[in-house]
C-alpha cells in the first residue's frame, strides 16, 4: 500500500476542479454559506511549481470565496499539535511551505475560530489554518470544524447538516504497574461505550506516537480534560509523576474548570491518607477494591458496567455545560 500511495499529486488540477465545481454550485444558489475547502497533501505538486499552486489557490479564492484548511501530510514532526502558525518555520521543507502557503488566515470572527478556541488551539495574530495530521485527534477534530455549520447560516435548500459539538475528553492516570487495566479488553471495552454512546472522548500515554515529547503532550491532554479516571494502587500513590504532575495538575482544574475527578480504587492502598480521595467519593463502595471483592468475573463485569453508567450519566452532565 505505501508504494501506491506515493504517486502523482495534481494540486494545480485538484484546485482548479474544485474551484469549476464550487463556481457551479453558487451560481445555481445550491448555498449561501461560503465554501470550506479541505486540503490534505504532501505538498510535492506533479502538474506545476509551488507558484502555479499558490496561482491555483488564488483562482479558488477570488471564484468562490472559499476557506482553505490545509492539512500537511508527512513522516516527521513539525511541532506540537493543535498549534497555529504566522509564519513559515525555517526548519520547515518545501512541502510543509507550500501547503502553509495555500492555507487561508484565520477569521477572528469565523466559526472556525470559535471552534479552535473550544478545542484550545493556540492561535497567534494572522495564523493560517495549516497543521499537519500526523495524529488522529487533530484529523478529527478539523473534520468535525469543516462538517459544522459556519455561523448558523443554512443552505438554500433543506439539508441534513452534521453538527459537531465539543467530545467531553476523560483523561486515565495510572501506574505503569497496573497497564494491564489498559489492555484488559472488558474494562476498556466497557468505557468505549462512552465514546460510542455519549459523545466522550477518552485519552491515556499509550496514545502518545513515537518522538513526541510525551511529558508535553501528557501536559496538553490534562489542559483539555473534562473528567479524570485515577486508577488507584499503592503503586500509583508512590509515583512521584502521577501524584506531583497529575494529580497536581487535576487537582488546580478541579479549582479553576470543575474537572471531575473519578477514582477507582484497583487494591489495597493507604488512599485515605491522601486528602484529595478522602474527600473524592470513589468506587467500588464501601471500602471495597477491583481485586479483592470482584476476583469473580461476574462480579467484576457487573461493577464495570456500574461504573460505565454513572460515568455516561456524568458525561451527558458535563455536555449540558454551556
């Protein structure tokens, strides 16, 4: 599959076809919003030079008055994620340029800013609408901007528009001495059913791709967090990372955003000599722990799909925010 995927990249004809049938659709007032176009390249034209891209783009523009959204598509990092930029970066290849280049500047007064804002992109004066989608989230969180309605403008003619509200993000710390939670199919097979039915979105280090800086992105992953799941053990208590970065960091956004933290109490642990879980209700109840009263599968799936329903039902508070 890679072989194929390298072939020819006619960005000057993708522009021009796009801008031919944008041009048709306006002109028989098919829509009134202004067209959002999203550009997913490796930026290495086939049929011209970066000048007649950039010529391309700007026949787009003037035709149709269109928003580009430019989406690099590459092998390396250029940069943290969910970040904007002014200007090009030196260190930066004619690709990345090119498809910097094209990307049109962010409106401050569009739904698209609004949308970035929700998701806590960081955006200096004059950014254009350019990131490379190395990672899914960022992929699905441009989708999500460009399915969305832009400024409660309707089309002509009825539609069946898609919406896209803002995921409640569930944030999991844990010792690395219990990842086995993690790759236990009935307690993560449980919580997906947050994803699918309640519009949660739920993160953890294993998600974090080789070469990033995961202490940053770590970092980035509690700033967006709505609920935090602490699975507890003596060996999550003892790590200096989860107690003085976590925690910590949960604990100051619990003060400031209300976060929810959730803890699940995994085995016997000194967890009431910590301030935090003495007053944070926990589960299981009644002094209970995942090992030692649910060793049974039964009694273990029963209390998983507890937990799974109060956390739905916490979650579908949480989107009732405004």
């Amino acid at each position: 599959m890679v072989l194929e995927m390298f072939g020819a990249t006619p960005l000057v004809e993708a522009l021009d076809t796009i801008t031919q049938r944008l041009h048709r659709e306006l002109a028989a007032g098919s829509y009134t919003a202004p067209p959002v176009v999203f550009l997913l390249s490796d930026g290495a034209p086939t049929d011209g030079s970066p000048s007649d891209v950039l010529e391309a783009a700007g026949r787009l523009r003037a035709a149709t008055n269109a928003t580009i959204i430019s989406c690099y598509v590459t092998d390396r990092n250029l940069g943290d994620p969910r970040v904007l930029y002014a200007d090009a970066q030196r260190a930066w290849d004619p690709g990345a340029r090119l498809m910097f280049e094209v990307a049109s500047t962010v409106d401050p007064a569009s739904s698209l800013r609004q949308y970035l804002d929700e998701y806590r992109w960081r955006i200096p004066p004059g950014a254009r609408l350019f990131t490379q989608v190395n990672h899914s989230d960022v992929m699905s969180e441009f989708l999500n901007m460009v399915l969305s309605q832009a400024d409660g403008v309707q089309a002509a003619r009825p539609v069946a528009a898609p919406t896209a509200a803002r995921p409640v993000r569930i944030f999991i710390t844990y010792s690395h001495d219990d990842a086995r939670y993690l790759q236990d199919r009935e307690f993560l097979g449980y919580l997906r059913e947050l994803e699918r039915h309640h519009g949660a979105e739920i993160w953890h280090d294993e998600r974090i791709a080789t070469g990033d800086q995961w202490n940053d992105v770590i970092r980035q992953q509690i700033e967006r967090s709505d609920i935090a799941i602490a699975l507890v053990s003596q060996d999550f208590l003892n790590s200096e990372y989860c107690q003085n970065v976590e925690i910590s960091e949960f604990l100051r956004r619990r003060a400031s955003h209300g976060l929810r933290i959730y803890p699940i109490i995994l085995s016997p642990c000194l967890w009431r000599r910590h301030e935090w879980l003495a007053a944070t209700q926990c589960q299981p109840r009644d002094e209970r722990t995942v090992e030692n009263h649910y060793e049974r599968q039964a009694d273990r799936r029963q209390l998983y799909v507890e937990i799974t329903e109060e956390l739905g039902r916490l979650v579908d508070e949480l989107r009732q925010r405004p």
